[in-house]
C-alpha cells in the first residue's frame, strides 16, 4: 500500500511542477518542502516498521553515489535549473526504490537519464518548427549571409518567430546578429539556458530567429513514468548489450 502511496505522491508532485513550468517557468518552493515532508515521514515509517535489510541499505547508498555527484556537477556547471534539481530530490526522497524492483540505481537517476534522452527530441521540434515556416513560403533565412551547414544547424538549435509572437516566451535569447544582407547566426546561445528574456531589436525584419529556454520538468515526469514502465535504463542497456 505505501509504495502505491509514495507513486502517486510523485506523480502529483512532479504534475504540478511540470504544470507551473509550463505555464509560468518558475515553482512554488512550497512544493519541494511538502513533497520532501511527506516523502521524509514514509521513509522514517520505512525504517522503524518495515526495517530494511542493511544490504538494501548499503546498496541503495553505494547505488545514490553517481546520482550525487551527477546532481553536483549539474548545479556547479548550470546545466540544470534550481527547480529541475529540486524536483530529482524530492523524487529521490519520496521514492527511493522502484515499487516492483525494475531499478539498480535510484528511480530518481533513472528518471533523469530517461529525460535527458527525452530532451533529445526538442531539435527535432525545432526542425519541424522551421520546415513549417519554410512549407508556408516564409523566407526565414532571408538576409542571412551563412553556408547550408549553418543554415541546418540553426534550425536545429534555434526557431524563428515572428516579433509580436517572441513575447509568448517567458525566457530566450536572441540567435543571430548583424544586418541584412550580413546577418549571423548565434548558435552559442543554444548552449546556455536563458534566464531572461533578451530585447527584441526592431530593425531585423518581421522575423527573428531565438534560442527559447524548454522547460525541463514535463521531460523529468516523462522520465518517471518510464522509470515505473520500463525499469532502469543502465540495467536495460546492459542486458540489451548482452
């Protein structure tokens, strides 16, 4: 029943995160503090009534080391967003084992590997994004004095937006710079995550081409539900290469 219990805690807690990552880019700390709370009192409830063996202990600290340092190294090289590490702890609190046995390492590690793998279909939005513009005959690399390779790689990393539709992004940084008929692209903005939003400049025509931050935390819930799915995904590729 507990593990039922410490399921939909997590699918709750990381709903409504995702939602608010959606809608505002930012999360209700009180969010973290309930979900940690409440996941806190099942794992002390764990310890004194079901009292694990001090091998499951000892395995599940010695599997928690990489999930540890991989959270640290995120933080110190701001790969992640505050609220996108505060979700994999209070994760990791709530639900330290997978409810059926699927995970070696914790489900919240297991969950971030899924979700970075999820990321990976964002450049194919992107593509799709500006083939779209392309099939409606807008010239979005009109003015831009770059090779094809450039060309693909921006559509990529980066989307072109109308000026008046750039404002529906909470946070972006602009991807190009200089003037028709020498316009650049900026594909080193597709390597940092905004945290503001950069100024539109008024004299580059009616498109401008930006890197949008992408909230992480519907990518993190995606990589819950296959954790609980499909198991661990080390352990899934071991036997795959077996």
């Amino acid at each position: 029943m507990f593990e039922e219990i410490r399921v939909l805690l997590s699918l709750l807690i990381l709903s409504i995160a995702a939602i608010q990552d959606m809608r505002d880019r930012e999360v209700d700390d009180y969010l973290w503090m309930v979900g940690i709370s409440l996941g806190g009192a099942l794992d002390a409830y764990a310890l004194v009534v079901e009292r694990p063996t001090s091998t499951l202990l000892v395995r599940y600290l010695r599997f928690s080391i990489p999930f540890i340092i991989v959270l640290l190294a995120s933080w110190g090289l701001k790969l992640m967003g505050e609220a996108d590490i505060l979700a994999l702890i209070t994760l990791a609190v709530i639900q330290p084992l997978h409810p059926a046995g699927k995970c070696v390492f914790p489900p919240a590690f297991c969950s971030m590997i899924y979700s970075n793998l999820l990321i990976l279909l964002v450049p194919i939005i992107f593509l799709l994004w500006n083939a779209a513009h392309l099939l409606k005959g807008e010239r979005i690399f009109d003015g831009f004095n770059e090779p094809l390779s450039r060309k693909i790689a921006a559509s990529i990393l980066a989307i072109a937006v109308r000026k008046e539709s750039a404002e529906k992004f909470k946070y972006f940084t602009i991807a190009e710079k200089g003037s028709p008929p020498k316009k650049r692209f900026k594909l080193a903005s597709a390597l940092s995550i905004p945290e503001k939003r950069e100024g539109v400049p008024e004299s580059r025509g009616p498109l401008i081409w930006i890197c949008p931050s992408i909230p992480l935390l519907p990518f993190i819930l995606g990589g819950y539900l296959l954790t609980m799915w499909v198991g661990d995904p080390i352990l899934l590729l071991v036997n795959l290469i077996r």
